[in-house]
C-alpha cells in the first residue's frame, strides 16, 4: 500500500463547522509503540488520540472485526513513559477522566506498562485499554484530520 489511507470500508462525509473529520490508519505491521509512531508520523499523522465517546464506539468496533486472535490489539498514541500514572496523549493534553476506556483490572502498570493498546474480541462494552509494555510489537492506529478530496481513505466525521 503506497497511500497513506486505504479503503477497507466506506464513510460518508459529512462537513461541520464545528467538528473536523479524522481519517485513521490501522497497520497491518507490527512495531514497538515508539516505532509505530515514528511510522505514523513519517505518513503525516500520529498515533491515534480518542476525543470523545463516539470515537471510542467507532474505533472499538471497527478494531474488534479485524483483530485476528484476542492478543491482536492495537496501539493508541498514550502513554505514562514520562512519568508513571499520568497519562498523556502524543498531543502533550491529559487524559481525561470521563473519557477514559480503561478495561476493568486496568492500567495495573504491571512489568511497569507504559503504553495503551486497545482491543477486545469479545468485548460488547465500551472498555477496550490496557497498558501494556512499549517494547511489545503490535499493530497500530494512526490518524490525521480528514483534508478535502480525500477520497480513498477510512475516514468519519463525528457529529
Ligand atoms: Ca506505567
Ligand atoms: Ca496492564
């Protein structure tokens, strides 16, 4: 795959003044979570950062039809590396409390997890994240805003 986005399904687009679209990549690669960034950022993007409930639903959906087995999770652009317990985006902002998809036994920061993968095949409920250790080699999601004609990418627009 040359381009950035391909089309595994179709979206429509819908323009708003007030809600950007975001275009997300899901690797079929597998890297460390470092790795898988610099792999988003070199395409444009970043490793994914999820801004609201509707966002979550969509991604935890979608990663659940293309996981192939329970541990094909994938990595999300937060992490405590900087210093434990205080999560940050790869944007530098917090994490929110309310908008946080932790699985219920997580974060545990157990062999000192620093970074978020989320992914679960038999999960019918919102909770998706675990920390897990950095180094591991996992597929990822990568996203960047939606830009006009833009046409053969997996792209939403959260309304
Ligand atoms: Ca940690
Ligand atoms: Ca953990």
């Amino acid at each position: 795959m040359n381009s950035f986005f391909h089309l595994t399904e179709s979206f429509s687009l819908i323009s708003s003044k007030h809600h950007g679209g975001k275009c997300y990549y899901f690797s079929t690669n597998k890297s460390s979570w470092t790795k898988s960034r610099d792999d988003c950022r070199a395409k444009g993007g970043d490793l994914v950062k999820i801004d609201s409930r509707e966002e979550q639903e969509f991604l935890r959906k979608k990663v659940r039809r293309i996981m192939k087995d329970h541990e094909d999770k994938f990595w999300i652009g937060l992490t405590d590396s900087a210093e434990q317990g205080r999560w940050l985006w790869v944007d530098g902002s917090p994490l929110n409390e309310s908008l946080s998809y932790w699985k219920d036994t997580e974060p545990d920061n157990w062999g000192e997890d620093d970074c978020v993968m989320m992914g679960d095949k038999g999960d019918r409920y919102q909770k998706s994240w675990s920390d897990t250790s950095c180094k591991v080699s996992r597929r990822s999601i990568c996203e960047k805003p939606a830009a006009k004609g833009q046409n053969k990418t997996v792209c939403v627009i959260f309304l």
